[in-house]
C-alpha cells in the first residue's frame, strides 16, 4: 500500500500551509518548488510573482507587500 505525502498547499484567504499551519509557503512547499521548476527558474519566479499578487490583494494590508515579496520571490531568486 503506498501512502501519499501530504500537500503542503495555500489555504486560502489565510495563505497559511494546509498541512502544516505554518506561513506558506513553508520550507517543504519551497523544496516542492524548487523541485518542480529545477529547469526553469523564470517560470518558477513567475508563478510566485502571481501567487505574491493574489496574496497582497487577499491579505489587504499594504505596508506589509515589501515583506509578503520577500516570503513569496525573493527566496526563489539566484543568489550570486
């Protein structure tokens, strides 16, 4: 029998982790990420920048986008 992992997805409007409660996306949902888009970091940043719009515009607090960037892009940019 084999088990499924658990999805550690946004649960909306709250944009905490399904599975775990914590801030998504939580460490296990970057690594998913990561994993996903290995080949195309361009797309990966995409997908974030989007869900990083949705999340501003559900959260409604707009002192906090400088901070909701950091938790939603900025991890996923290259370091150089």
């Amino acid at each position: 029998m084999s088990r499924r992992r658990p999805e550690h997805a946004p649960s909306r409007p709250t944009w905490r982790c399904r599975n775990c409660g914590v801030r998504w996306p939580c460490s296990a949902a970057k690594l998913r990420l990561l994993g996903e888009y290995r080949e195309d970091r361009a797309a990966l940043l995409v997908h974030l920048a989007t869900l990083y719009a949705q999340a501003s515009a559900e959260l409604g607090d707009p002192t906090s986008t400088v901070g909701l960037f950091d938790r939603f892009v900025s991890w996923a940019r290259v370091r150089g």
